[in-house]
C-alpha cells in the first residue's frame, strides 16, 4: 500500500477515484487532505446508568444531536462527536487515515480515539471522536480544518457496505 502524494492525490480526483465535495485545491499538502469541521456535533448525557458496550447500543439514546453555528466549547476530559462538511467517495481500490492537525493536538485536541480507517468504496462523511486532553477549555469553530486524510492505495478491491455507507448526518 502506497500514501498518495499531491500530484497522485489531484490525478486520482481527475480520474474520479477520490471525490471530495465540496472541495477546494488548497485543501490539498504533500500528502493528505485537509477536511473542515461542520456545526453537527452529538454530545453524551449524562447518564447514571451503565451503558452495555455490544452490538446492539443505540448511540442516538446516549447523545443529543446539536447544531452550533459559531461555536462549540468543549470541556477538559470532555469527548463529543463531530462530523466533516466533506463528503468522501473512493473508489474500491483506495483507503484513507483520519489524522489530527499537529497545530490543534499540540494544545490537547484530539480528533479521533480509534476509528481513523476510511474503507475503500466509502461514499460518507467523516465522524470524528474529539476529546480534550487539555487543561482547559477548547473552543471548536465550524469550518476550522480541523483534521486531514492520507490516501492509499490498496492490494486487491472492496466496497464499504456496512452501517454508515451513506452517512450524511450524525
């Protein structure tokens, strides 16, 4: 599996094997892509009771969806969920990694915890599991490029077909 670089990552958009809406060339470094953070974000309740980690969790019970269109202060030790304004489609042969932006994980941003991959033949946007590990409290702003995606190439062809193929919304 090889990291598409700039020049490979605007031939794959060229040749419609990665599409990214809406999209802008400056979105593009040496070897990812920039993705922006939308206004939908899903906090947990509070909740005094345990929650059964299984296959069954409806995490619609656990989280209120909320819309803020300025801004959204997390709190230290806090985790929410976030989701990208960009939709990503691949084509079957190409994967990706969510990464954190070094300037935002150097004051204790984190952007995901463990769900990085993004399947080939994904056609979604990107949910993000944001936590401050800071001391102090962290002001997140709709359309901050808040992450970027490294692109790969994969041995061997797969579509996505699982729960959040077509995910638009948190």
């Amino acid at each position: 599996m090889s990291v598409l670089t700039r020049d490979e990552l605007f031939q794959a958009m060229k040749d419609g094997r990665i599409e990214i809406e809406p999209f802008s060339e400056n979105m593009v470094g040496p070897g990812s892509v920039d993705l922006n953070l939308s206004n939908q974000f899903r906090i947990f309740k509070k909740l005094r009771r345990g929650v059964v980690v299984d296959d069954a969790m409806d995490l619609e019970k656990i989280t209120k969806l909320v819309y803020c269109e300025r801004s959204f202060t997390l709190l230290p030790g806090e985790t929410i969920l976030g989701i990208t304004q960009e939709r990503i489609r691949l084509a079957p042969n190409l994967c990706g990694w969510i990464q954190g932006r070094s300037r935002f994980a150097r004051i204790g941003l984190l952007v995901h915890m463990t769900a990085s991959f993004i399947q080939p033949g994904i056609n979604n946007r990107q949910v993000l599991e944001i936590s401050n590990m800071a001391p102090f409290p962290l002001i997140l702003k709709p359309n901050t490029r808040i992450c970027q995606v490294v692109f790969q190439t994969t041995i061997g062809e797969a579509v996505y077909e699982g729960k959040h193929m077509d995910q638009d919304t948190l």
